[in-house]
C-alpha cells in the first residue's frame, strides 16, 4: 500500500508522517486494517509522574510503527543518516513524546510499539482515542501510550563537528 499525499495536517482519526521521510505518507483509520496486525498482550495503564494506576487495557490490535515508517521510507540522503534519526509522535492536541530509530529497529523494544485501532476485539473510534500509539515494552506505559496520534514526525540529528 503507498498513500501519496503532501503533510497536510491531519483530518479526523488521520495519521500523518512528515518531516524526513523519503515520502510523505497519510494513512487513514480504516486504512491501518490493511496492513499486517499485531495482537498486543494486556498491560495495566500506569502515569510516570505519579506511579498512578490509571487502568487495565485489553489487547490492542495494530500495526507496528516501523511497518509505517518503513514505508514512508528512512532518510538516506546520506549514507548511515537513517541511525541519527528521531521520531516525534504528536498527538492531535499537541502532546510530543520521542523515538530512536535504534530502539525501534534495533531493540526489542520496537517490536511491541504499535498503532492500535483495535481494543479487545472492538474497533476503537476517535472519541474513544483512536488511533492509539503505545510501546508495550515500557516499563511505564501512560506516557508513549498516545490518544489520538496525529503525525509521526522523522528528525535526522546533526552530526557533532
Ligand atoms: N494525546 C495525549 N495522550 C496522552 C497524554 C496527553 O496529554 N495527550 N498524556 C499521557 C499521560 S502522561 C498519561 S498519565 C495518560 C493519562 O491517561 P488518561 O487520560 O486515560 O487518564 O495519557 C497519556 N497519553
Ligand atoms: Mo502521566
């Protein structure tokens, strides 16, 4: 699947990947179903801050972000530059939180880092915070557990002189 479109900001439940990607990429709710899914295992929603137990979560299906972001494609401009890279998940109401592409292609932690549309077997609807981004991995989840993931932005860092 290729959804060619400029980075325009999202519409409602869109997703949009911008920045320094090969190519800008938009995929829809209804289009993430179209991609390989990823059942997720149940996990209790916790802040970071406040070690708060907020609450459980039934398993999520979604799609890998680095399904995603390998079809926007990695920078390459120049050689190597893809392992400089970050990635800035937004949510539509501004919330930011940050990705390497070594945790997500070269740690275990990427495998379970997932956009999800799905929550126990129920599609999720915008109001409900889809799509949702979460890393499965962490250690507490609530802060890269996103509602309402608007864009992906790619940041290739400078090389230090
Ligand atoms: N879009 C968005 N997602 C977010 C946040 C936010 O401010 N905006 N806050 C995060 C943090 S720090 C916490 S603790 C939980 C709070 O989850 P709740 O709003 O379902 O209680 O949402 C996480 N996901
Ligand atoms: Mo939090």
């Amino acid at each position: 699947m290729n959804t060619l479109t400029t980075a325009s900001p999202a519409v409602d439940g869109a997703l949009v990947f911008s920045g320094r990607f090969q190519q800008p990429l938009r995929v829809g709710l209804d289009r993430l179903r179209e991609y390989e899914s990823v059942l997720a295992t149940p996990f209790d929603l916790r802040c970071y801050t406040s070690n708060r137990f907020i609450r459980s979560v039934a398993p999520y299906r979604g799609v890998r972000l680095t399904t995603l972001i390998t079809e926007a494609g990695l920078p390459n401009a120049v050689q190597g530059e893809f392992k400089r890279t970050v990635f800035l998940a937004i949510g539509q109401d501004g919330y930011v939180v940050t990705f390497s592409w070594h945790e997500l292609f070269n740690t275990p932690v990427g495998e379970s880092v997932l956009v999800a549309y799905e929550c126990d077997g129920r599609p999720l609807s915008p109001a409900e915070g889809a799509p949702i981004l979460f890393s499965g991995a962490d250690i507490l989840p609530a802060p890269r557990h996103v509602k309402r993931l608007a864009r992906i932005e790619a940041q290739v860092l400078a090389p230090l002189a």
